[in-house]
C-alpha cells in the first residue's frame, strides 16, 4: 500500500487550466476533485447525485434559479442533485468537488466547458 | 432551500469532545464529519468501506500494521475498506471524515472512545 499523504496544494500546483477539475482520490466509487475555476461557468444540473463543492482558496458563488449562495475558502455546500445551478468566481478560485466517479462537469449540457473526466494529477 | 454556507471553523467552534465526530453534511448516503483529536485511538476497520480523512488544522498520525502516513493541515488519505488503522495525535487536530452513514467511529471494535453515531453539528 501507498502511504504517502495527499497534498491538495501540491496537486493544484500541477495543473492550470480552468473548470477542468482533475481526480486526486477514489473512495468507493466516489471520487475527490480539485479545479481551478474563475469566469462563468454554465447552468447544468447533476439528475442522480448531489455534489460537494468545498472551496480551498478563494471566493466561489454558486447561482440556482431562486438564490445564491457565496462560498470563501474553509466554507462548503452541497447541491442536491436535480438542482440547477452555475457556479462562477470573479478572480481564481480553488474548489474540491465531491461526487460519484463517472459525473461530467456540465451535467447533461454540452458546453466548450464540458471536460474530459475521470483525469487523474 | 437553505443556501447558507457551511463553514467547517465556525462548526468545529461548537464542540470539543475528542474523538466524537459530528455530521456537517449528507451527499446522497454520504456524510460529511468533522472531529477534533488528541491522544492515540484504538486499532479498527471498516470491513465495508473506504474512509476519507482530510486535516484542517494540525498533524495527524495514522498508523497501519505494515506502516503509517503522517497528514499534515491541506493533506488526506484514503484509507481502503478492511485496513486496520491507529489515528493518533500528539497535539490537537481537526479533522474532517467522509464515509457512508451509519460508519461507527470504531467499526466492529467496542471501545470506550465509540462514540454516539449521527450527532450533527
């Protein structure tokens, strides 16, 4: 077995591109992501599975169609699955996500800012 | 829906038990835990799933038969299911855990550090 930690910092340092979240950890068929994110992204919903979103450095605002919420870093939320939302960040923002291996980053919505999955850093 | 953040300091300021774990959040059958630390636990496993432990704050020690990981505040681990483990901290530490509900801090092992199951924070 491999005992080393994994460092969120050192694995966001690997990579740049935004809203391209890549998989740092499995745990059951969930797995943990980190991205980068700053701009708009698109209003998409997840039908199965809520989905963690934990912001690491930064400011993340997240819209649903009747509010919004801010989120800073050390701060989390969960959208419960069905929910349509959009997040977006002003300047550079650091987030994990939390969900079940296999969800695509826009949902069902086909976007330029569909991302490949399943990437591993 | 409640669009209020959830802000892990502002959560671990509201208890102070050591080893006594308490739910932030549900994704699907999930749950979010977060706990503070001191001392050593007892050796155990999760004969059916995987653990995620993730430091906020502090050092902490994580003791397998064949090994150990030291995680230091931004770095997790997964701890795969039926891997007995020993977490230990010297100092204080806060800790988030991410397992399905109904995981007892203990697994099969009664223990006087087993705590209460489900208690939210």
């Amino acid at each position: 077995m491999n005992y080393a930690p994994i460092n969120l910092k050192e694995k966001l340092s690997k990579f740049d591109k935004y809203w391209s979240p890549r998989v740092i950890a499995e745990m059951n068929d969930y797995q943990f992501k980190l991205a980068k994110v700053k701009g708009e992204f698109v209003w998409h919903d997840h039908p199965d599975t809520d989905e963690v979103f934990i912001v690491i450095d930064g400011t993340l605002d997240i819209e649903f169609r009747d509010g919004k919420v801010t989120l800073e870093s050390g701060e989390m939320f969960v959208i419960p699955k069905g929910v349509e939302h959009k997040p977006a960040a002003q300047n550079e923002c650091k987030i994990m996500l939390v969900e079940p291996k296999g969800v695509v980053n826009t949902g069902e919505v086909e976007s330029e800012l569909t991302a490949e999955n399943d990437v591993w850093v």
